[in-house]
C-alpha cells in the first residue's frame, strides 16, 4: 500500500476509536446520575412510610392517654354511686355511665384497629429499610465500578492521542488538510474502504475503473459522491 495512504488508513482508525472511547466516557456522568437517582427515590420511599409509622404511633399514644383518662372519670362516677342521695341524681350518674362505657369501647375498639394497622406498616418499613440497604450497596458498588471504567477510558484515551498527535506529523500537511476537512464535514469518517465495488462511506457504486484502482491501493484517490478518500479492502 502507498505509505501515504497507510498512514491516513490509520489515523482514521486512530481518530475512529478516540471518538469511540469519547462517546462511552460521555455516557458515564449520565448512568451515574441514574443510579444515584434510584437510590434517592427508595431513600424517599423509606422516609413516606416512617413519616407514616411515626404519625400512626403517636395517635396511638393519644388514643391510649384518652382511654386512660375515660376510665379514669367512669371508676370516678362509679365510686359516687355509692354517695347519691337521690333517685334523680343517681340516673343521671348512670346515665354519665353509660356514655362514658360506650367511649371506652369505641376507643378500644380504635385501638385495636389501629394497631392492626401498625403492624402492616411496621413490617412495609422493614422491607424498605432492607431495599434502601441493598440499593446503598448496589449504588456504592456501580458507581465504584463506573467510575474505575471512566478511569481506564480517560487513560486509554490519553494513549490514543498521543499515538494520533505522532501519526498526524507522518501525514503530508496539504493531504493531512484534506483529511481534517473530510473528517469534519463527513462525520468522522475520512477514509472509507471500497468493497464490492461500492464505497463505504456513502454506499454508492463506484465506477469499475475507479474501483479497480482505488483496489491497488497505489494513489490518493476519493469516492465521487462523499469525497471520502478510498482505499481497497477485501
Ligand atoms: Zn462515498
């Protein structure tokens, strides 16, 4: 092959992969910020369900202070049973009786609900106690794994543009011109290998005499529709 083709072969190959590695070190930021996402909306989760414990716990406490303080005043009217001087005031007592017996139970009754209902929360905050937990230690563990991958891109990206700066001095300036043009305009594609008569770049047949030649691979030649310059391959 032409030296000079062979050069621009492989700052095309160079310039390929560089932009290969830029893009998959692009994406990264972007996972990362979904896992940490991820990892706030089950943290979010947890902290719905303990606001909701929390409030079902102190109702309880309340509920629990109020049956206290009824039954507190039903002995009290009871108790004074025993002093009442009149039929009129010992039915009234009664009848005091009566309402506060029928609180308590509502209030038991309530209670009882309610700590049916604890329990059921009690256990959805276990699980996501557990979630949060295991989705830390995944996040920890794949953001760690990510960002040794950005790493390893960023060191091998390094690597290729200090091969690409030494393979661009060995490329003839005007032809290393046309090379940059192409890459710009062509999007990153600059030198396309001909195959089964056609271009690769643009997948257009190319003329047979022009495939023929560009096949022994001994000039600069480019594809007439996309300009790309051509080399044989296959
Ligand atoms: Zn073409």
């Amino acid at each position: 092959m032409l030296a000079d083709l062979e050069r621009l072969v492989e700052l095309q190959r160079l310039d390929s992969e560089i932009a290969e590695v830029e893009a998959a070190a692009a994406a990264i930021p972007g996972v990362i910020r979904r896992i940490e996402e991820q990892l706030r909306k089950a943290k979010a989760a947890l902290d719905a369900v303990t606001a909701e414990t929390d409030r079902m716990m102190k109702l309880r406490r309340q509920q629990e202070r109020e049956l206290e303080e009824v039954t507190d005043q039903l002995k009290k009217r009871q108790s004074r049973l025993f002093e009442i001087k009149t039929n009129q005031e010992y039915s009234a007592v009664l009848k005091e009786i009566e309402g506060l017996k029928h609180k308590v139970s509502v209030l038991e009754e309530a209670i009882l609900v309610l700590l049916d209902q604890i329990e059921v929360e009690l256990k959805a905050r276990a699980e996501e106690e557990q979630r949060v937990r295991s989705s830390e230690a995944e996040a920890l563990r794949d953001t760690q794994r990510k960002e040794a991958e950005l790493r390893q891109l960023r060191g091998r990206l390094s690597e290729l543009q200090g091969a690409r700066k030494s393979q661009s001095k060995n490329v003839e300036s005007s032809l290393l011109q046309q090379y940059l043009r192409l890459l710009k305009s062509r999007a990153g594609l600059a030198v396309a290998p001909a195959r089964d008569g056609s271009c690769e770049g643009c997948h257009v047949a190319l003329t047979p005499q022009l495939y023929n030649e560009v096949r022994r691979n001994e000039e600069i030649l480019t594809c007439e529709r996309c300009g790309r310059i051509l080399y044989g391959k296959g």
